[in-house]
C-alpha cells in the first residue's frame, strides 16, 4: 500500500491544479481579504479578523486539497479505465481505498500550514502559545477527513464532468451562504423518487453527442438516469447507446467504428415514452 500511496501522492501533487487552487489561491485569498478587512479587531467568534481569516483559508485550502485527490480524480480514473487496470496489480481494493483517503488527508497539510506560516510571517498573527497552534492546526486535518471521505462518495458514485460541478459548485462559499439561509428557512431536500420495477433503460450506458432540439443536454441527461440508465461523459468499450443530435462530432465516428448503437433524440424520447 506504501507504494500507491507515494504514486497518489506524486500524482496529485504534480497536478497543477492542487498547486493553484489549494496551494496558491488560499494564500492569495487571505492576503487579499486581511488587507479589505483587517482592520476590525475581532470577529464574531472572539478573535481577531486576522486569526479568522486564517482558519477559514486554511480550511478553504485543505478543502481544495483534499478535493483534488478524491472527487473529480476517481472519477476521471474510473472514466479512462485506470480504476480497472488497478484490479492487475498485487493490492486489495480495501488499501487502495485507504491510500486514496490517506493521500488526500496528508495533501490537505501543506495547504494548512502554508496559510498559518503567511499569517505569521505577513500579518503578525500570534496566538497564546505553541499548544494553541498544535490545536488548531490538528483540528484543520482532522476536519480535512469528512470532505475526504464525501469526495471518494462523490467520485465512485458519479461520473467525472457530475463530479466536477459537484466540485466546483460547494467550493464556492457564495454557494454555501445560499444552503445555508435555505436550510435555516426551513426548506427541507427531498430526495428524487424513482420509479419501482425495471426501467426502460436498465443495463444501458449512454453517451449524448451533438445538440438536442427539445431540451437542454443536462435535462437528457437526468432524463436518462430516471429510466435507468448510467450516463457517461466520453466514448467507451463499456457504452452502449449513443444519443446524437445535430452536430455530433468525432463522438459520433468514434461510436460507428466501435459497433455502438447510435440513436437521434426522437428515438430516444419514444424508448423512454416521452415521444
């Protein structure tokens, strides 16, 4: 297990994404914000703006961190069908799993700590003593571990473009204000109910290409899964429909040369009985 997890380690941080995002941004982030709002002495939760700001980037940092090992990544694995080439090797699927969640928890350090060592170095930040840092510091990571584990539910679960948005759409706080004030308002999620019985598109794959006349892609999409079928994002051995509209590209040539069934929108509405 030592081994991937070096490789997962080594994959991730070479990504330049981790360094942008989880390395860079929280940096810039809270220079910029401790400059808007550092002149305030404290925050609501008793401490200065300085100390707040910190512990949000760093949070913010390991967030993205930990995202970029999990989330999108498995996905894509799963996708180009690297996920299937690790059944090859010699390692239970059991400690691939703990490498994966290991590797995106130990990534989530450096984002930490980097925001802590900028608050220090360009802010003045202090805090009691030693033992406060050790604290605070240790319950960043451990905070890193729930993200971790919902960016594994979310890559194994979803495809990888799915998995992105998923991404991209909680990592921004703006996003998370509006759940929140929802969530206080008293608006309860209820889950999508899926017909019971076998469905119309049970055991396909599907894949869109091209433009659709009668709605947006993503509503097809959402379409198809309701009657049972697994959407991908690319062309594979695996898929087994092809939606193509108008303007379908290599996407298209690529399903004929490898035998896979291709259909247009209108086929498509009448197999799932919204013609």
């Amino acid at each position: 297990m030592a081994g991937y997890l070096r490789l997962e380690l080594l994959r991730t941080i070479r990504d330049p994404k981790y360094i942008i995002l989880a390395v860079l941004s929280p940096i810039g982030f809270y220079l910029l914000f401790s400059t808007l709002f550092g002149g305030q002495s404290t925050s609501s939760a008793g401490m200065t703006v300085q100390a707040a700001l910190m512990v949000s980037m760093g949070l913010y940092g390991a967030m993205w961190a930990v995202m970029s090992a999990t989330g999108p990544r498995i996905a894509q694995d799963r996708t180009t069908g690297w996920a299937r080439q690790m059944r090859l090797l010699p390692i239970r699927t059991a400690n691939t799993l703990a490498a994966r969640l290991i590797a995106a928890v130990l990534l989530a350090g450096p984002a930490i700590v980097l925001v802590m060592l900028t608050a220090v170095f360009a802010k003045g930040v202090t805090l009691d003593d030693a033992w406060r840092w050790a604290v605070l510091l240790a319950l960043l990571w451990l905070g890193s571990i729930p993200i971790a584990l919902l960016g594994m539910a979310i890559g194994y679960g979803i495809g990888p473009e799915v998995a992105e948005s998923v991404h991209h759409f909680f990592s921004n706080p703006r996003n998370r204000k509006v759940i929140d004030r929802l969530l206080k308002a008293g608006v309860q999620p209820v889950a999508e109910t899926r017909p019971e019985g076998p469905r119309e598109l049970d055991g396909e794959i599907v894949v869109f290409t091209g433009g659709l006349e009668t709605m947006p892609r993503p509503d097809a999409q959402r379409l198809a899964e309701r009657h049972g079928a697994r959407v991908a994002g690319s062309l594979s051995k695996k898929v087994t429909l092809v939606v193509a509209g108008p303007g379908a590209g290599s996407k298209l040539d690529d399903a004929r040369r490898l035998g896979v069934k291709v259909i247009d929108e209108r086929t498509f509405l009448e197999r799932i009985g919204q013609a």
